[in-house]
C-alpha cells in the first residue's frame, strides 16, 4: 500500500501547499501514518486518516482517563495522574473534541479550502504541544505500569 500518489494529486496538494502554507506530504503521512489512494479527494483523504487517529486516541485514552471507565486498568490509571494533570489532559480534550467538531462540518459540507485550513490547524496544534503531552502521559502511564507493585497490608490472618 505504499504506492506513490499520481502527479496530478501531488501537484494538486502542492497547489493547497502554498496556498494554506500547509506542511510536506510526506511530513503529514510519516505522522499519521497513512498512504494516499488515487481514487479519493486527496484533502479528504488527508483529514479523514489524521482524525481517525486524533479521535481514536481521544475516545481510547484521554476520555477513560478524565471521565473514568469499569476497565481495570482505568481504576489504577486514574490514581496514577494527578489532579493537574487531569485538567491538563481536558484542556487538551477540549482543542480535540473543537477539531471534531469542525470536522463532522466538513464531513457534513465538504469543502477544500476548509478542509486545507483544518489539516493545517490541526497540525499546528499536534506539533505545537499535542504530541509533547501525549508523549509525556504515555511514558509517564507506561512507567507508573512497570513501578506497580501491591503492598500486602497486615491482616489478622497473615499476622
């Protein structure tokens, strides 16, 4: 699936490039991690594989960790972040859950030109300090994991 996009949708985005100041192609699908099909608008394309992604990860990780969950590993994440945290985390569900609202539009009214400009913003925000604090939560959830440990506390039994 790594096949390279026609010249005509490569010279197309290069258009909306320079137009939008939008980012290199490549920079957009090294990312995301999506390839481009020949038979689909390409500033779709764009958008529907990086929200796909975006969201994906909201509805997975941020909204169990703010809102809680039944699942067992969001009973101990939930302890493992803090209170600051926590409104760090909703602050940056709220710029997401923007982006997914403005997305659902040009799903509803498609448009180029907006859809440049939302691929543009969005990937303004996820270089700007989406992707640093997504990376920070994860390394940080990943360590606490590794750190777990069960204290046995002192029972009538066992003393």
């Amino acid at each position: 699936m790594n096949a390279m996009p026609s010249s005509d949708i490569l010279e197309k985005y290069r258009k909306m490039q320079e137009r939008f100041n939008l980012p290199h192609l490549n920079e957009l699908k090294n990312c995301f991690k999506f390839d481009i099909e020949e038979n689909e608008e390409i500033f779709d394309q764009i958008r529907n594989e990086i929200s796909d992604r975006l969201f994906n990860f909201t509805e997975k990780i941020i909204e169990p960790l703010i809102a809680g969950s039944d699942s067992l590993c969001c009973v101990y994440e939930q302890e493992m972040i803090t209170e600051e945290e926590r409104v760090l985390l909703f602050g940056l569900y709220k710029r997401i859950q923007m982006l997914k609202w403005e997305n659902n539009l040009l799903i509803i009214k498609p448009d180029e030109s907006k859809n440049a400009e939302w691929i543009k913003k969005t990937w303004e925000m996820w270089n700007g300090d989406i992707e640093e604090k997504l990376i920070s939560l994860c390394k940080k959830l990943s360590n606490n994991w590794k750190n777990l440990r069960f204290e046995e506390a002192e029972t009538e039994y066992n003393g």
